[in-house]
C-alpha cells in the first residue's frame, strides 16, 4: 500500500522539521481526537500563510498520530532534493490550470482508499481576506468528500501569520510564537450521499465544510466571523499549497 511505503519518509522529513517548528511555536491543539487514528480520513482546513502546512502537519503528526497527505502545488515538486522528498513522503502534486489537474482529486481518492489521512486547503492558496478569514472556496473538496465514503473533519488554525505574513519574504521565527489548531467532529453529510452532484451541491457542500471550518476559527480567536465568505479575484499565480478546480480543465485555484 502507498500508505506504507511513505510513512518513512514522512518521519525522516519530521525529524528535520520538527525541531525547527519546536523553536520557533508554542503550539496549542484541541480536538485531534477527532481524528481517527487510522483508516481514510480528509482534514478540510483554512489556509493563512504559507507556514501552514508544516504546523498543521505538526499538529496531525504529533497530536493525532498520523502521516498526513497533502495536496500542494506541482512547483514545489521540481524543486531538487525538496520535490523528492515530497514524493516520498506521499504528498500529492496539483497541476494547476493544465488538463492534468483533474488527476490530482483522482489521486486524493486513491490515498484515501489506501487508509490515509489527506489534507486539503478548499481556498486552494493563502486567503486573501484582509482579517484572514476563509474566502469563498473552490468546489473540487466537495467532489472528493462526497466520491469518498470517509470522516470529514474541520480543522482550523491561527497564529503562522505572526511568524511569515502573506506576500511578505521576511519570517521573524523568534521569539517563539502561539500557533494554535482545532479539529472539529465529522461533518454530517448523509444528506448528500444519495443525491447528483450538481453544480449547486457541490457549492452547497463547500460552503458547508467552510462554515464549520470558520466557525472552529472563530472559536481560536474569539471573535465573531463575516457572514459571508470573501471573494479574491483571480492571480496569475500562487504561493502556496493548493487544491484543484472542480472543473475538468484544471483552472487555477490562486
């Protein structure tokens, strides 16, 4: 199985990160009990900054017990020696605005049929809400949850913008700084499971894992969200980990 092969890997990359995200955050987490410690999951989560892959991933590793998957842009995986050990470590390209990009949910499905426990970011890159709450998101999550008998969870998390804001090239690791992280329940989709997925289910079951995942962050900040979700125009480009459109062309999710 997959799952198998790249757990390794993912402990040989822990053993280097980890004590980099030891130094720099006090890290607080709730509710990763939530997550199940083993057999297919998907962790559906807000994205802030580009350091949140690795404190979400501390979180699931550590807190939960887990090897997460994540679905983060195909750049990241030319890189030398970063792209290989990404591979490895069962991590899962999106090809974003090309016709391969449809491979990636494909992909998704195919790790959680091998148990694993795959994290996706539906805003597909960094929000660019001015206050960092979750902007409108892109469909492809609700084709993977609904095409995937398994645990949703809602997870949220705050605190990575104080070390590297978006767009900026600066970090400031130090001194160590609060990142906290929350998972919620499984979210109820029974009502979903029998019915085409149209065009307007998919953006009702997005919107749906959004509100839970704006709400848990809600609770980290202890403020009241928008009621509505912010809606970025389109970049040329993104910076961050991403996942796919739901449409078959594979339009960026930046």
């Amino acid at each position: 199985m997959r799952a198998g092969r790249h757990r390794g890997w993912f402990r040989v990359c822990a053993f280097f990160v980890k004590p980099f995200l030891w130094t720099c955050t006090r890290p607080s987490w709730r509710g990763l009990d939530n997550i199940p410690r083993d057999g297919g999951v998907i962790v559906v989560a807000n994205h802030v900054t580009i350091v949140d892959p690795l404190t979400l991933a501390h979180a699931i590793y550590d807190g939960a017990r887990r090897s997460p998957s994540f679905l983060a842009k195909s750049e990241l995986f030319k890189v030398p020696v970063i792209g290989a050990m990404l591979r490895k470590a069962g991590q899962i390209p999106v090809y974003r605005r090309t016709r391969d990009a449809v491979n990636s949910l494909r992909d998704a499905e195919a790790a959680v049929a091998d148990g694993e426990c795959v994290i996706i970011y539906p805003e597909g890159t960094c929000t660019r809400d001015p206050n960092g709450w979750p902007m409108l998101a892109k469909t492809g999550v609700a084709r993977l949850v609904l095409a995937t008998d398994v645990p949703v969870i809602p997870m949220a998390s705050w605190g990575t913008q104080r070390i590297l804001r978006y767009g900026s090239k600066r970090p400031h690791p130090f001194p160590p700084k609060r990142v906290q992280a929350v998972a919620g329940p499984p979210v109820d989709l029974s009502a979903y499971r029998t019915v085409e997925p149209t065009k307007e289910i998919l953006r009702e079951v997005t919107d749906l894992l959004m509100t839970h995942v704006t709400g848990l962050l809600a609770e980290l900040r202890d403020e009241t969200p928008p009621s509505t979700f912010y809606e970025a125009k389109p970049t040329p480009t993104s910076t961050s980990t991403s996942e796919p459109s739901s449409e078959p062309t594979g339009t960026s999710a930046a």
